[in-house]
C-alpha cells in the first residue's frame, strides 16, 4: 500500500488517532499495521461501552491533548478496513472530512456534505469551534420503534451550525460487526 503524505492536509506527525475498540480492545493486525505505517506511535484504543459516550469522551480526551503534540485528529472504528483508497480522505479540502465507509442503507453519502463518523478526521481548530457535547441521542420516531436519523446527523448539525465545512471521499471498508455494528 501506498500514499504520498505530501498531499495530505494534516501532518501526520501532528496527529492522533482514536481507534474504538469496545468491548474487548480488539484490533485486526491490518488496521495496527495501517494506522502505524502511517502514525507510528500516535495512536491508542479506547473501550468505551455507550456509543454515544464513547463518541463524546474520546473526543473530549482529544481536545484535552497538548496543542504542542497535536492540532489534528484521527477517529475510526476497530471493524473499518482502509484500502488503497482510503488515504484520499486525508487530501479532502474541508474542516471535518469523512472516508466512505461501506454503510447500511443506500445513499449514506448521497449529500456532498454527508457525515458518519466510523472514520473521519478535523482540527484541533475546527473541534473548538463546536460547543460540547458533540454527540447528542440520536432522534426516533413518533413509537421508539426507529431511528429517524443516525447518531452522526447530531454531530452534523452541530457543525454545520458552527459554520464548519463538511466533506467526504475516498473509502474502506466496514465490517460492522463490532463495536457498535
Ligand atoms: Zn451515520
């Protein structure tokens, strides 16, 4: 696999990457291998049961980081699989970028501003401009028997309502048949 960081918008050196790993800290030796040929050592797992927890407190743990180490961050899920594809996500042109990640449902990415957030990376700069929490209960309908929308439309919305610029591209894969499926 190849990449040129020379393209890319973050400085890898400058980044941390938050891999979820709930329940059970698992990783496959590809995402350790790909996350540390392009990291090194600047990654961690994080067990966090509550999706929604677990989206807010890594979050917060990123923000509380020394702007001195890291002004960019790295958010995936243990079951996403990047391919060769994956590292056009870092040359995307926006404050919160999104890789495509296989996803339930046709049209997950149809809007040129779609966000979920399985793998994604912004800015120290553009997270504080988003007044916490990032993440907040996803919305049901009318008989609790249905998501209407997905947790990250919560995170969208606050961001786009911060005036932060949404974008999405390259791909990998997705499991989805851990963490939280
Ligand atoms: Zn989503």
């Amino acid at each position: 696999m190849t990449f040129e960081v020379g393209k890319w918008r973050i400085d890898p050196k400058r980044a941390f990457v938050f891999i979820y790993a709930w329940p059970d800290n698992w990783l496959t030796a590809d995402l350790a291998a790909w996350v540390t040929r392009r990291f090194e050592g600047r990654w961690g797992t994080f067990v966090v049961q509550d999706q929604l927890c677990a989206r807010n407190s890594v979050m917060h743990t990123a923000m509380q980081s020394s702007p001195e180490l890291y002004d960019a961050f790295v958010f995936v899920d243990n079951d996403v699989r990047p391919t060769a594809d994956s590292d056009a996500a870092f040359c995307l042109d926006a404050d919160i970028c999104a890789c495509e990640t296989d996803h339930h449902g046709d049209g997950a990415w149809r809007w040129p501003n779609a966000f979920h957030d399985s793998f994604w990376w912004t800015t120290r700069t553009a997270l504080a401009k988003i007044e916490q929490p990032y993440f907040t209960p996803p919305v049901y309908n009318v008989g609790y028997t249905a998501r209407t929308g997905c947790l990250c439309e919560t995170f969208r919305s606050k961001a786009l309502s911060a005036g932060l610029t949404i974008a999405h591209g390259g791909h990998a894969a997705h499991d989805q048949k851990r963490t939280w499926a």
